[in-house]
C-alpha cells in the first residue's frame, strides 16, 4: 500500500503530528513524507491543487494529513 503524508514543519523541524502518522503509517506500508514548498505563505488551495495534481499521476493509495490548524484549512 502506498501511503502519502503531508509533512509539517515548526522551526525547521518536522512535527510531531507527522512523525507520528510516519511511524503508524508505516505499519501499513509504503511511506512517503510529502511537503509544500515554493510558497512564500501557506495556502490550503494552493497546496491541495499541488497534491491533487501529484496524485492523478502517481495514485496514492491514502493521504494522511494531520489534524493541526494547517491541515484541517
């Protein structure tokens, strides 16, 4: 199974939401942490269009995004 998660950083360290996903999700199978980049602020729109686009070519099998202010916008 292919996992994706959507990495978070906080003072150039990854969360621990992440890291957390990162090892349960490994459980399941085949983890690859995923971050958005390039944009000098956050934006949800942005970023779910980045990943939308990613996913019709590569088909995850399952998206994890944490349950944090950044990931539920």
């Amino acid at each position: 199974m292919k996992i994706w998660i959507v990495g978070e950083r906080k003072d150039g360290e990854l969360r621990r939401v992440t890291a957390e996903m990162a090892g349960k999700a490994s459980d399941l199978g085949e983890v690859t942490i995923l971050e958005v980049t390039g944009l000098e602020r956050p934006s949800p729109r942005a970023a779910a269009t980045a990943l939308a686009a990613r996913a019709a070519v590569e088909s995850p099998d399952r998206i994890l995004i944490g349950a944090t202010a950044a990931g539920r916008d």
